[in-house]
C-alpha cells in the first residue's frame, strides 16, 4: 500500500445525486444478478447502515495513484500482475498465510521486471475477495437442496441449513478480515519486507527444492548486482526499492457490501468504492443494463472486466461507453479469459473492436478461468500445460494487432498445494487430492506460479529487444 503523507479530506457518506442520475444505491432500479437472498431484509438493512459507519479501507488518493499507474501500463510503460485466492476464506486470515501470498506475488513481480524491464505493479486478490458467483442458486446433495456456497461473506461450505443460509452479519465478518489483512500488508510493506535489497526475506521453505529455483537465483543475484552497482554510482541507496506497495481487488459482486463504503470526496468531487482499490465486473455481472453496470459507471476506481467467449464484440464498445464516457486512461483493464482452444477465435474480434472506439483499455490475461475442468472423479482442476498455452496465444494475438498485454491475472497460493496438474513438479490427477485446499477453484502452487511468471518475463524480454 502506498504510505500517503497527505492530509487526510472528509470523506463522506453523502445522499448527493450525480449530474448522470447515479448515486451508491440506484444499482437497486435494475436487473440484480447473483446476489444472495436475505430472509430478514431488516436485518440486512442495518449490516449495511453499520458498514457504511466504518473508516474506509483504502484511501481516495490511493485509488487515484493506482488509477495513474494502471495508464501507464495501458500505454506499455508498466506490467500489471494481479493476483491471490480464488476466494479468500475467513479462517485463512492469519498472519503465515498472509505473508506467503505476498511471498510469491513478489518472487513473480521479481521475475517480471528482470525480463520487462519495466515496474510491476502488485494487485492481490485479498482483503475483500469473500463473494463468488454461482451458477445455480441451489446445491442438491443425496435428495436435499440448499442455497449453493457463495463465500464467506455470505454464507459457509458446511452443507446444512443453518450454514447454507446467507447471513448479514457475515458482511461485517468480512469487513472486519479485510481490515486486518490489510493492516498487517501495509505494516510488512512499510516495515521493510519487500526491500528489493533482501528478497531472501521472501523465501518461502520449500523453494529449495523446486527445479527452477535456479533460475529465479540467478536472475535474483542479477538484480541484486544491478542495483548495487547503481547504488555505488549514485553514492546513496534509492528509497524507491526498500519498500514495495501492493493494492486490493475484489469482484465487485456484493452490492450491498459495496454500497455502504462509497463515499463522495469533496477534494475531487467524485465517488469512490473505498472497500478496494480495484474492484471488477464479472463474466456473469456484466449486462449493459444490470445493476452492477449501474452501479460501476459511477465509481471513479479504476476498474476491470471480465470478458470472455460469450462476450458480444458489437455490445463492448457500449459497455465501454457507459463505464468510461470520458475516455480516461488507466480507467479500463479488460481481462480476458477464454481458454486455450477458445482464445483464437475470440480474441482477436474484441481487440479490433475495442481499437475502432479509440477506448485506450489495458489487457490483462486470466488464463485460469477457462481452462477448468474436471478429473474422472469429479474434482475440479485446471491443466498448466492449457494455461501457459493460453498465455502464449495471448501475446501472440496481441502483438500481431499492433496491440499489447499489459498484465496477468491469476488464481494462486504461496502455500504447496496440489490442485492444478502438470508443471515442474509433474503433479498428476492421482496427486491432487494430497493437498487439495481450495473451497472453489484450484490455484496454481508455488512452483506453478513461478513457472508461470519466468514464462512470462522471457516473452516479455523478447519483446523488449525486438
């Protein structure tokens, strides 16, 4: 997180209408798409009114530098690297778990910048990504239906009736872990833990032992002689590597939960979503005319899309419209996510699409979502050989438009899971139920995220010397 030295502008609540006709809660005028339904509305309705009491979570001026920082990744002058659970899960919020995802989303922006270079900017997937979609309401096992899991923040795993059912307090649950997870980053950030003078101070226990912790060493001690020699020119350390700032994202999916923190800001005369830095529309959220389109257009966040085969290349440039009538760059991150056998096909009629608009948008790859499938029992996976192949076709696609991938947006644990097959570690479908932790999709492990990243960063320097 950014340490602002700034003094703190009155943010408020404010009933104020924008010019437009939007204010935090004309989302409710429209079509609502996976939200839970609450029996006791009352109930629901004071979570809310006690949420929007609370201190925001991240501050305006915050959001404004990422905003300014995603423009320059738009133009090409910044790599963005999203990433973290596919859904956080309130027992996880403790501090080992914290810092092992932090661990990994350095070691990969690391990698990243070696082969770019160019700064990475660090977006996680935490402190706040507690509500999924679903793509049924109901979860029917042996003859019984219940309301399907849809996180934390709204319900729990465990099938039973009291646990199905979607809770309102549980907002406030989420809110609170959100905070303290973001306490403890800003303290490790502020304290000294990313110093790009210490990466040994990232070092997650079994990295050793990974085939390609070689590579990543050596392209560590690269860096280290690097900026030592930099340094011994210069005569003085540069403050700007002995501290690393990471920002929040979520899927905007919980209305409720995203209404009661937007606060207008008097400084810039703008609303802003202050439970993230940057929040997201997603694949089944995205209608022209549904309430989280509404809600989105009026937040000055920069913020993503998911954007998929099922995406109408005639209906994006609306979209884009409507999300960002002005045109402002680092506004707009389109992330894309097809799968390996879809991605040719699909991608190429949105890149031209979003070209004849004049938008400026940054692309982003989530080369996850589409490759999920299923093993012969049933288990959810996804194949490392289909997510790298996707990558690679995504570059490709880009470049040969004339346009460019500007980040990576992955699903992803520090932690040595076994939930995706194949990569260095060769992991098979027999392997996975070893240390299969997820509560929803699959993430890729240490090494696999690694892999990933080096993968990455010698495209990138490819690029860089063309």
């Amino acid at each position: 997180m950014q340490a602002s030295e700034k003094r703190a502008m009155p943010e408020t609540n404010s009933h104020k209408v924008a010019k437009n006709g939007w204010n935090p809660s004309s989302w409710k005028q429209k079509l609502v798409a996976q939200q839970p339904t609450y029996k006791d509305q009352r109930k629901l309705a004071q979570v809310v009114e006690d949420l929007s009491k609370l201190p925001p979570l991240v501050t305006s001026w915050e959001i404004e530098t990422l905003k300014s920082l995603l423009a320059e990744a738009a133009l090409g002058k910044q790599f963005l690297l999203q990433g973290g659970d596919c859904s956080e899960s309130f027992e996880d919020c403790e501090s080992p778990i914290i810092v092992s995802k932090l661990k990994i989303l350095l070691q990969m922006s690391l990698v990243l910048v070696h082969g770019a270079h160019k700064p990475v900017i660090r977006v996680g997937r935490f402190a706040g990504q507690y509500a999924k979609p679903r793509s049924s309401d109901l979860e029917t096992r042996e003859g019984v239906s219940l309301p399907s899991y849809r996180g934390d923040m709204i319900n729990r795993l465990q099938f039973s009736d009291d646990d199905r059912e979607p809770n309102p307090e549980l907002l406030l649950r989420g809110f609170e872990r959100a905070a303290l997870t973001l306490n403890f980053i800003r303290s490790l950030s502020d304290g000294g833990f990313a110093d790009l003078h210490h990466p040994e101070y990232w070092e997650l226990d079994f990295v050793r032992k990974s085939p390609k912790a070689n590579g990543y060493q050596k392209q560590v001690l690269e860096i280290s002689e690097s900026l030592e020699f930099l340094e011994a020119l210069s005569g003085s350390a540069s403050a700007k590597v002995n501290r690393v700032d990471f920002y929040t994202s979520h899927e905007g999916l919980h209305l409720h939960y995203e209404q009661a923190q937007t606060r207008f800001i008097d400084r810039v005369g703008k609303w802003f979503d202050l439970t993230t830095h940057f929040p997201w529309i997603g694949d089944r959220t995205r209608n022209l005319d549904g309430a989280h389109v509404e809600y989105f257009r009026g937040i000055a966040n920069p913020i993503g899309i998911k954007v998929g085969p099922t995406t109408d290349p005639d209906g994006l440039p609306d979209l884009l419209e409507r999300l960002n009538p002005l045109n402002e760059t680092g506004k707009i991150t389109l992330i894309h996510r097809f799968g390996d056998d879809k991605i040719e096909k699909h991608l190429p009629t949105l890149v031209k699409a979003v070209q004849k608009t004049g938008q400026i948008v940054l692309w982003s790859c989530d080369p996850m979502h589409g490759n999920t499938e299923s093993t012969s029992k049933g288990l959810k996976t996804r194949n490392f050989k289909r997510i790298l192949t996707e990558v690679e076709h995504a570059f490709n696609i880009h470049e040969g438009l004339g346009s460019h991938l500007g980040g990576l947006h992955v699903e992803l644990t520090g932690d040595n899971v076994t939930e995706c097959l194949g990569g260095v570690g060769g992991l098979k479908e027999a392997d996975l139920p070893r240390a299969y932790l997820t509560k929803v999709d699959p993430r890729l492990n240490y090494e696999q995220a690694l892999e990933l990243a080096l993968l990455v960063s010698r495209r990138l320097e490819r690029l860089r010397k063309e």
